[in-house]
C-alpha cells in the first residue's frame, strides 16, 4: 500500500460506515437544512451536492433565517438514452420537489435544483415515479454516443446498444 | 389637588360639593362639623348594616376581561357593604347556585356564539339539566362583540335559563359590545341598589382599574411606547408577511408574563378614511361630537377614535334606520339570516354604504353608525426576563381581496405600513392567566403553535431559559415553506443547542404534494407525546381557532386512544381531565 498521505476525504470514507456518515440523524433533524460538512462529502456519492440561494443570502440574518439551503441531484442516464415517459416523469419530479427547472449535464445526466432536505430522501429513491432503471448517480455515467464511427466496419453504427447491455451486465458499474 | 383622598366613598357629584364645601371652610367650622357628624345627628351612615349581605359574582372569561369585571365588581360590592365572593365558572357547578341569595353574573361569548372554554362545562350542565333556583336574585352582564353574528349569546341564553330555573331577575341584562366599561358601570350601579338592604348612598367610585399591578397606564390610558424594531421574519420569496416588532414599555409600570397579551391601540389607515368619506360624500372637516363628549373634525374621528372597517350587524341595522332600504330590512330580518351571511362577507362598512346610501350620509349619521375603535390583543412573543422593559410581538399583516377591492387589518397593517422605527404605538398589557406556564420548572411542556401561534411559546422558552430550569420542552411549528416561512428559525436552533428547547418537529404545508400540518407530525410522534403526557406534561396550543385547534384536538384524542389503548370516550374523557387540571391550555383567535 501507498505511503503517501491520503486527501482529506479518504478519512471521511474510511468513518463513514460505508458511505453511510450520520446521514440518517441528518436528514431527521430538520431545526437546519443543511447536512454536516462529513455528510455533504458522503452525499457527493449519492450524486446529491448541498447548495443555498445565493441571491437572497443577504437577508436571511434579519430575517431570523439560516441561508436558503437546498440540494441538486444528479440523475444518471445510461447510454444518454431517456424515453419521453421518463422525461415527463422527471417533469413532473421538478414540479413536485425541486425548483421546476431541468437541466442536462455535458455528462448526458438529468439535474434538478433546489430540493430541500426533508425532501431529498424521497426525491434520491424516486418513490411515486416511475423511471425504469435511472436513479441517482452513485458512480459516474455510462457515456456514449448517439452515432459513432465503427472503425473496423467502415461505417455508421449506433454503439448505444452496447453501451446498455455493458451497464447492465457488470454489477460493478450499477 | 383635591382634599379628599381617592378611595373616599362619595360620588363624583357629592365629592365636588363636600370639596368645595370644606375647602370654602376655616378651621373652626370644621372642627364643629366634625363633631356634629360624629353625633350622628340627621345622617344616614350607609355600610353601618350589621349583616352584610352575601353575594355571588360568577365569571365566564377566556381573554381575562370578565374575570376583571368580576373583581372590580367584587372590590366596590365590599365598598357598599356586601360580603362579595367571586367564583369562575370552571371551578363550580349550576347546583352550587340553589344555595345562593344575590348573583351576579359576568359572562363573555365566543367565536360562534360559544361560552368561553373555562366555561364549557357549567354552561352545558345549566342549560340540560334541571336545578332549582327559586330563592336566586341574579342578574346578568353580558360581554361580546358586535362583529359578530351571536352577540352575547352566551350571556342571552344564561340570562334566560336562570329565569327559567326559577330564579329572580333583579336588573335587566346588559349586552356589552368590546369597549363594555359604561355599560358596565351604569348595570352594576343598578346590580348594588337592587341587591342592598337599605338605600345605600355610598356611589360607585370610579377607579382607574387597569389589567395588571400598573398604576398609571392601562387600559383607560394606554402607554405611548417606542418601536425599537421592527423585522421581517419570511424570507425573501414567502408568499406571508410576518413581522417581528420590538416596543418598550420603559417607563410604563407595565408588566407582563409570558402568556399574557398586549392591547395596540391601532389607527385607521388613509386610504380606509378617504374610502368612507368618500363613499358618505363628506370632506372630513365637519365638526362631530363622539360619545363621551368630545368634539373633533370627521377625519379625526375616523381616522382615530372610530371602527370604520368591520362590517357587522348591528351597524347595517343603524344604517337602516336612516335610509329605510327595502333590501337591507330584507337582510336584517330572519328570513335574510343566509343571505346576510353572505353579504357580510368580504365587505366593510365602506361597501354598504356605497350599496344602501348612495347619495351620502350627513356626518352625524356616519358617525352614529361606527363603534369605537376597539384595541387588537396580540400574544406577547417575548420574556420580560430575557428583554427587561420590552415587548415583543410576532404579528402577520392580514391583506386579501374582498368584495369592493383590496383590504386590510388595521392593526397588523397599521403596524407593518405606519409606525416606522422611533415611532410611538399606544399599548397597554391584557393579563390572560388561562395561559401560564407550568408552576415548577420541572414540568415537561408541549407547545404547538403554528404561523404567529408560535409568539407565546418564543416567551416561554426564553423565560425557561433565564430561569436555567430543567424541564424538558417540546416545539410543533408549521407554515407554508421551509425556506422562507420557518419563524424564528436561528433562535430555535440556538435554544436546541443550549438545551432551553428539548425538541422541535415542523410541518410545511406547501413543500410537497401532500399538504403536512403540526396534527401530522404530533401523530407520528404519538408514542411520545403520551409520554409526555404521562409524565405530567402540560399540552399548549396557540394560534388559528377555526381549524388548526380543532385539529389538534381531534389528534390529541386519537394519540391518547392509540397510545393508551382506551376508547374513544376514555381518551375524551382523558382530555377533559388534563382541562380540569389546567394541564391543557388553549389561546386561539
């Protein structure tokens, strides 16, 4: 094993009780809705980063108010490929809990913003929706490309059937 | 200065006459007066009866105001020779009454034509069951509000259940609107003349009575106190308008407990006077004379010393009697009692006259029409012990849309538009014992108050917090978002993290599909909160009568059902018990 010292967040992994942290107490206490700075490390795992609304933050002291915390979660499409009943599906998850609006990463991943703690479980786990295989990203996306050159048969080939089979078959990567 | 002292037991009339008598006097003839007096030559001396008459004087109170009646009552019946007791109607039952010879009765209606809570009880078991009451000379002083349907309800059915009992109607009843003292004054008057063995003399002297051990300003001379602060307590995108103000009662003898509420004495907004006058065709610079006597421009009047907004009853009826409008005596008979209902709706005196006199009023006839501006209580949202010489109030501004356009509280937007900082507010503070904390700091407490119903319960846990004490504490508070409705969020947070507050569950109604209240949260904490309960916790709630504290209730019970694993009846009868033993405490508006 190496000797050179490990960055900070190995700590966090190595205590965390696999991935685990003290979310649970965390996502329970809702006197704040922000997580500890261990658990916001863990969460990173979950695809989930910890934000506040920036253009309000001046106020929020005199108005008696924490920042305006909330979460992004970042939802894996494998292959790049979403059918339109899992679109209006997260359509409908940005309407319920986040702030309404979706955006599309350059990693071909579904974002939504502005989902607050006492939501994130339910929003993470995709309880009362309905789409297929996708959840959250635990691990990065499976990336492909709609249309690729296939080198070796001189022409056009979509590698995205590929790329769906290879996300299914090895556990390591779902 | 005056020579007499001012518990002297004359008269104001019979006072200015001996004062201007004996100051008008030298020595010497005083000295033969005296003595002429003390011969006891040609004077009735009242009081010299050697049986003192007994009387009863028995309160119905939610807010504290017929408790108050009922001591000033008892205090100048002690003056004029009765040997007076007071009693609440919680603590006693219709058949206590059989035995009594004089009662008086101060009695206070709520909501829709309901006894105060306190008061439940007696007045169910008087109007079901039977008692015999035929050796009672009673008589009764009603307290409501005019702005409501059921004015003096409660008072009106009591009056005429004792009759019914067969007791003696000694004076008619008396129907007290909110500013009640006069009428008061003239029905307790006639109460003691009635009651007494023998023609009394001895008047009813006046005090300057105030809620509280404040000696100048009270209720009849309401304290100018300094806005120190005043801060928004939603967040930037709530859709609410919550404020916090800080007001000093530095210099007012005022003082307070947490439970207790403080009276603001608002003033109607501009716009709301020029609505009216407009609407009555006048300018505001007629000279109008108000009861009591004073003379002031109509703008004045309106503007400080008369209710020009709420809408009720009564003042479309004095409408009616000067236009005589078909439509009007149509809403005011019993066959318009819905449509009434209705028309009240949304709408301020502003809008009816604008319906049923639309060529204008002359100002006495607008004025003969509006109340007195009553004072609006609200629950005092801090310690006098964390905030010495301050009070602090958690207030929402009330604007919606009515009928006739956009409209307003006049208190909670009197204080959110009008009185910027520096400013003076005229307040003055309202006891209310029905809503106390535990006597031992031990005491486990839970505290549901939802929106401004949390105020109270922000004086509680800073009280307990000065007092170092240890009993644990437990907080339900619900609003629309999280984000941006979460009153006082900081300080709870710092109370949790030094242990003045045990624990804290929320409710947002507005974060998700499904809308989550504090009765959801009290359930899924059912086990818990029995506990609590049966560790000899007290249960408070504080905030919205019409449903959050029915609601509440209904979970209560259920907790208790499930958790005790009794009926339904057991765990009512379990709720009752923790009323009776002022283990469940309600201030709800």
């Amino acid at each position: 094993m190496s000797e050179e010292k490990l960055a900070a967040n190995e700590g966090i992994k190595t205590r965390s009780n696999y991935l685990r942290g003290t979310l649970a107490e965390g996502l329970a206490d809702l006197s704040t809705g922000s997580l500890s700075e261990d658990d916001q490390q863990l969460l990173k795992f979950h695809g989930t980063y910890q934000q506040d609304d920036r253009d309000i933050r001046a106020g929020r002291r005199a108005n008696k108010l924490e920042k305006a915390f909330s979460f992004m979660i970042r939802i894996r499409v494998p292959g790049g490929v979403t059918t339109p009943h899992q679109w209006l599906e997260v359509d409908r998850m940005a309407d319920e809990f986040a702030n309404g609006t979706i955006k599309l990463t350059t990693r071909q991943a579904y974002q939504l913003h502005g989902v607050i703690k006492s939501n994130l479980k339910r929003t993470i786990n995709g309880d009362g929706y309905d789409c297929g295989v996708w959840r959250c990203e635990s691990e990065r996306d499976v990336l492909s490309q709609p249309i690729s050159f296939g080198v070796a048969c001189g022409g056009f080939k979509s590698v995205t059937g590929d790329f769906r089979s290879l996300d299914a078959a090895d556990p390591c990567l779902s | 200065m005056s020579l007499l002292p001012e518990q002297s037991p004359f008269r104001p009339d019979q006072k200015k006459s001996l004062e201007s008598l004996l100051s008008s006097m030298d020595d010497g003839q005083r000295m033969w007066l005296g003595g002429f007096l003390s011969a006891g030559v040609g004077v009735q001396v009242s009081g010299a009866s050697t049986v003192k008459v007994p009387l009863t004087v028995l309160y119905g109170t939610e807010s504290g105001n017929s408790e108050a009646l009922a001591d000033r009552t008892v205090k100048a019946a002690k003056k004029r020779g009765f040997k007076p007791v007071m009693k609440n109607m919680s603590e006693c039952v219709p058949a206590d009454m059989e035995k009594v010879e004089n009662l008086l009765v101060v009695v206070s209606t709520w909501g829709d034509g309901d006894p105060p809570e306190s008061a439940e009880e007696f007045h169910q078991v008087l109007m079901s069951e039977k008692a015999d009451l035929s050796g009672v000379n009673y008589s009764v002083c009603a307290l409501g509000d005019t702005s409501y349907e059921q004015f003096c309800e409660t008072g009106k059915q009591i009056d005429a259940r004792l009759a019914e009992l067969g007791g003696k109607r000694v004076v008619d009843r008396v129907d007290c609107d909110v500013d009640y003292d006069e009428l008061y004054e003239g029905w307790v008057e006639k109460a003691f003349a009635a009651l007494e063995p023998q023609g009394g003399g001895v008047g009813f002297v006046d005090q300057v009575v105030s809620n509280g051990p404040s000696v100048e300003y009270g209720k009849k001379n309401p304290f100018p106190s300094e806005l120190l602060d005043k801060v928004l307590l939603n967040g930037e995108r709530s859709a609410k308008e919550t404020w916090h103000y800080e007001l000093s009662l530095e210099g007012s003898g005022m003082n307070y407990e947490p439970g207790d509420a403080l009276a603001v004495v608002a003033k109607n907004a501009p716009d709301m006077v020029e609505g009216i006058l407009g609407a009555a065709k006048l300018v505001g610079s007629e000279e109008v004379e108000l009861k009591g006597g004073h003379q002031k421009l109509l703008a004045d009047a309106l503007r400080e010393d008369l209710e020009v907004t709420s809408l009720s009853r009564s003042v479309l009826k004095k409408l009616n009697e000067v236009v005589g409008n078909d439509r009007l005596t149509r809403l005011l008979s019993d066959e318009g009692k819905e449509e009434l209902k209705d028309y009240l709706w949304g709408r301020w005196v502003v809008d009816a006259i604008g319906d049923f006199a639309p060529d204008g009023l002359e100002a006495g006839q607008l004025v003969g029409l509006l109340r007195k501006l009553p004072p609006r209580l609200y629950s005092i949202a801090s310690s006098p012990l964390a905030h010495p010489d301050e009070v602090h109030l958690t207030v929402a501004s009330v604007r919606y849309d009515g009928v006739g356009g956009a409209r307003k509280g006049v208190a909670s937007t009197y204080l959110a538009d009008l009185v910027n900082k520096g400013d003076e507010v005229s307040v003055f503070t309202h006891l209310n014992k029905g809503f106390r904390l535990p006597e031992s700091g031990d005491t486990p407490i839970l505290m549901v108050g939802p929106g401004t119903g949390v105020a109270p319960f922000r004086a509680f846990v800073e009280h307990r917090a000065e007092l170092g004490v240890s009993g644990d504490s437990w907080l339900f508070f619900g609003d629309q978002r999280y984000s941006y409705d979460f009153l006082y969020q900081l300080e709870w947070q710092d109370h949790l993290k030094s242990g003045a507050l045990s624990r804290l569950d929320v409710a947002f109604s507005r974060d998700q599909p499904e809308k989550v209240y504090v009765q959801h949260k009290m359930l899924e904490r059912s086990r818990e909160v029995y506990d609590w309960l049966e560790r000899g916790g007290y249960f408070y709630v504080c905030g919205d009568a019409s449903r959050m504290a029915h609601d509440v209730h209904e979970a209560l019970i259920q907790i208790v059902e499930k958790e005790g694993a009794v009926s339904r009846e057991e765990a009512e009868g379990y709720v009752a018990n923790l009323k009776k033993e002022k283990r469940y405490q309600r201030d709800v508006y």
